[in-house]
C-alpha cells in the first residue's frame, strides 16, 4: 500500500516491473481485494513455466487462501515436478463477462477480469497439504469437503500440493461498451455488449447411484451461483 500524501492514501501500485501493467494501464489494479475477488470468481487456471528450454502452459484447478493458491496434481506428473523444484511460474486466471461489438472489425473487444501472478511454488506437506486440498475443493464447491470421505493415506502419497503466494501480482480489467472511432458512429450497423456468463445446469446422478438418493447441499448451492 502507497504510503499516505497529504492525508490521501494513494492506489497500490505495482510490486516491481515485474507485474506493471503496461498496455491501458488504466485498466490496471493491484490491490490485494480486486486480485482476490477475481480469482474467487474464477474456475480454471493457466500455469506456465519452462522445462527442458520450451515453454509450457497447463490448465488446472486451483483454491485461494488469504494471499496463497494452492495447486494440485499427481507425484508422477512434470508439471508439478518442476514447479516444486522452486522454477519461476507465471499464473493467470481470467474471466470472460461479455463481448464488445464495435461498427469497426478494429474496435471489437471483451469485457473481461483477469489476474496474472508471478513466482516460485513450494511443495506443502504433512497438515498443510490436506489443508490445501481442502482449499481446492472448497473453491469449486464450498461445502462439498465435508459430504465426502477425506482423502486417505495412500492418496495423499500419489499427490502433490503446492502452494503460490501472491506477492507479485495484478488485475486487469476491461468493463463498458465500444469504443468507436467519430467517423464510424453513422454507420448503420448494431453495436453494444452481449453480456457472458456462467451458469450450473440441473444436476446429473451418477449411474450407480441408489434411486431416490437426494442432491448434496453443497452441489444445490453451487448450482444456484453464477
């Protein structure tokens, strides 16, 4: 946080250059509440590092606690190998609220929310990495950790969780409709915003499931969000 001007608190602003938002950077927010809202709002997040001197990205789920996210996969897998060797990982996360429809093919673009988080992940173990996981499920469905069975002994072997903090972070945010050139605003075509949003449809039972078996409290709830 800026330190105070005048009796004003001025806008964070970026850890380093790093994270700096360069292009519309009036788009640009880097405080920890904006950072933290979209990545609650979002499901699946891009991780990207370099193995082998070629860049990687992989999607994956991920969980939020106060300034840490959490990641998970398979011990077997390259992915998080690497990462938990303590390489530089970029993570980003975006949210898709509409499409801008211009009069020119120039001017179209997205309304969006968006973060990218620069830094080294570490491995968790022992009580942290179930808490990890915990954080995970929690994210894609709060309440859904305490309907099921924990994870046993044998499954905390075969994964690994890790952990990002967010000390080199920012948002990025584009709202509002078009922005056309003066010239273009005659021309006889439609333009606006056609709003994007995410929606749960009716739940789908599993096949062995016993007839009459009533949907989870949690899985109602989620599907009842956006």
């Amino acid at each position: 946080m800026s330190a105070p001007v005048d009796g004003v608190t001025a806008p964070p602003g970026p850890r380093s250059d790093a994270s700096r938002v360069r292009r519309l950077p009036q788009r640009a927010a880097y405080d920890g509440d904006t950072i933290h809202a979209i990545l609650d709002a979002g499901l699946i997040g891009h991780v990207g590092f370099t193995a082998s001197d070629r860049p990687i990205v992989i999607p994956m789920l991920y969980g939020r606690d106060g300034d840490s996210v959490y990641l998970h996969g398979s011990v077997a897998s390259r992915l998080l190998r690497s990462l938990a060797g303590g390489i530089d990982v970029c993570l980003t996360v975006t949210v898709v609220d509409g499409l801008v429809l211009a009069r020119s093919a120039f001017h179209h673009s997205m309304n969006y929310r968006s973060v990218v988080a620069f830094g080294r992940a570490t491995r968790v173990t022992g009580a942290a990495k179930e808490h990890g996981l915990l954080v995970i499920s929690e994210h894609l469905a709060p309440g859904r950790w305490d309907e099921v069975r924990p994870p046993s002994d044998e499954e905390l072997k075969v994964t690994t969780v890790l952990r990002l903090e967010l000390t080199e972070a920012s948002a990025k945010i584009r709202t509002g409709g078009p922005v056309d050139d003066d010239e273009d605003m005659a021309l006889p075509m439609w333009a606006g915003v056609l709003p994007c949003s995410l929606t749960w449809g009716d739940p789908l039972p599993d096949a062995q499931l016993p007839p009459g078996r009533p949907v989870s409290p949690s899985v109602l709830a989620r599907r009842a969000t956006r």
